[in-house]
C-alpha cells in the first residue's frame, strides 16, 4: 500500500468515528484526521 492509500482510509476511518454516536469521539476524529492527512501528503 502506498501513503495515499492509507491516508484515505485513515481520513475515512475518522470521518466514521466523527460521526458516533460517544461524547469524546470528536477528539478520535481529529487525532486520525491529522496523521491521516499527514500520510497522504507524506512525500518519500
């Protein structure tokens, strides 16, 4: 797998914890959003 692959799915992932359903999953979200997007633009 490359970096934009898991990215993605890492950026999809906390997309699916924003939106449950328990009080502090936004933190989660933010957390995974961060290092996800930081994989996908990772240059190697």
């Amino acid at each position: 797998m490359n970096n934009k692959t898991k990215g993605s799915i890492l950026i999809v992932l906390a997309l699916l914890v924003f939106f449950s359903k328990q009080e502090y999953a936004w933190i989660m979200s933010a957390i995974l959003l961060g290092i996800g997007s930081g994989v996908f633009f990772w240059k190697k």
